[in-house]
C-alpha cells in the first residue's frame, strides 16, 4: 500500500518489444493483456502435459475450469451432428450414429485435482500418461487446478503460447523479436506464487532479455531472473532440486510423482509450441 499523495510514477521506456514478468495471474487483469502475446507457465505439470500430449498426436486441447464443465464439453463433441432432413424434418432420427467427421471415442477427459485423476475422466495430468498410443488423433478437454485458469485468464491477448521448461528454446525462439509486448505469466498454485514457475519464467526472461527485449519499471522480471540465475548455476541436479522444493513439486513428491517434477524441469525435452486459440477454444501445434 502506497501513500496516496504520491505523484505519478516517472515513466520508463521499455522500447520496441517490451517483456513483462508476472509473478501470479492474480497481480495482473485480463484486460492488461490485451493486443499481447502471453506466455502461460504452470510448470508442474499442466504446461508440461499439454506440450507431451500435442507432441504424441493429439489433434487438439480444450482447456476448461471446471471437471463438471469438462463432462459437459466432452459430452457435446461425442453427440453425432444433427441437422435438417427435406423440407426442414430434423433428420438425425434417420442419420447414422457415426460418420467420418464424427469423433466418438475420440473425446477424452484429462486433467486432475489435488494431483489426482478425476474420478470418471480418461487421464490424469501426468505427462506420462498421455502416450502416442491412448491419445493420437484424440481431442482432450483438459482441466486442472491452476494451469487452464491461467490459460483463460489470458483471454484477451492477441496470442496465448504455453511454456515450460520442456520447450524453453522453442518457445522464446519463437517470440524474442515479436513486436508485440511479450507478457510471461507464472500461473501460481491456488492464490500463492510458486517458486516452479517463477523459476521457467527467469529462464524465459533471461532468454528473452539476451535476445534484445526491454524491461519494465516493475521488479518482477529481476525477481526471476536473478533466481534462475543462482539455481541454473548448480547445473540440471540443482534444478531439479528446487523443482521439487517447491510448494508444487512438494506436492508431487507427496503423491510419490517425483518423475512427473524430474520430467518437467527437463529443459527442451518437448521442443514444441502450443498455441491456444481462444475463438475456437482449442490449443494445437
């Protein structure tokens, strides 16, 4: 809380291609992200699920908040299509119950909470789970406690990208001369800042800054730069080390998922970019 009497803040000249670091989906509206490309991090696991699941052949996520939306969602793609027969008869009585552009059993629930599989869903949101042979060609609608939110919290940017560790190189490649304001967003566990994703969000930013990026007045984007900083100087052990120190990786070691948080502190493991489109609702390739 500031003194109410303050003047303006000095302004501060970020250049061409600004980056902003967002410690929290919380510490920024969604009207903020507007005409932005952002970059949402939810390090353990989402991100990471999401990139494997595309890179096994998946056809496309549906992200969504809720598991009782997700049943919802998926029941709709299952439904065979109806129309309209001659002179107007809704002929799906008549219709055949599948054809070649009707992807019954190809509709899978995925995602967790509390780490574990949804009772009745298909797939958790460990990135083993989504293997070439359970989900290629399939359309996961996709819920989890903090990634989607974070995915649909930035509905209003031009563009949506999802990062992790596992496509690091891929994903900032791919943006360090966009000429749109750059926006990475750690998606936190529940209200709180999680050290997982602050940590691929330094990476990101670093690489980023190295690329030509300039900076805003907010802290943000020193906060993690100067942690990946210290803990990439202690080489992929340390990484993992603090991966699973934090309160999402604590969380994973509990459940006995340490290979889940090993798997996602794996740098370029899973060199693809995912990009959610928010009109169709669909992430692809």
């Amino acid at each position: 809380m500031s003194a109410p009497d303050l003047p303006p803040p000095p302004k501060h000249d970020a250049g061409d291609r600004p980056l902003l670091v967002h410690l929290h989906a919380d510490r920024v509206a969604p009207e903020a992200l507007t005409g932005g490309v952002v970059i949402v991090i939810d390090a353990i696991r989402a991100s990471v699920t999401i990139a494997k699941a595309l890179s096994e052949g998946a056809a496309a996520i549906v992200p969504v908040l809720t598991a009782e939306e997700a049943r919802a969602k998926a029941a709709a793609l299952k439904a065979p299509p109806r129309g309209r027969g001659w002179g107007g008869r809704d002929s799906s009585a008549d219709a055949p119950t599948s054809s070649p552009s009707h992807r019954e059993e190809k509709v899978l629930l995925g995602g967790e909470r509390g780490g574990v599989l949804i009772e009745g869903f298909d797939l958790d949101n460990s990135p083993f789970s989504y293997t070439r042979e359970r989900i290629a060609g399939s359309t996961i609608v996709f819920t989890t406690s903090n990634g989607t939110a974070g995915l649909l919290h930035a509905r209003h940017a031009a563009k949506i990208i999802v990062g992790s560790f596992v496509n690091l190189t891929k994903v900032c490649e791919a943006f360090a001369n966009e000429r749109r304001p750059v926006h990475i967003l750690a998606c936190g566990t529940r209200s709180d800042i999680s050290l997982d994703d602050v940590l691929v969000a330094g990476a990101m930013a670093r690489m980023l800054l190295v690329a030509g990026r300039g900076t805003t007045s907010d802290d943000s984007w020193q906060v993690a730069t100067h942690l990946w900083h210290i803990i990439s100087q202690g080489g992929q052990d340390k990484i993992v080390e603090a991966m699973c120190g934090s309160r999402g990786g604590r969380n994973m070691v509990t459940l006995g998922l340490r290979r889940d948080v090993e798997f996602c502190s794996t740098i370029d493991a899973v060199p693809v970019v995912p990009v959610f489109d928010v009109a169709s609702g669909l992430i692809q390739l």
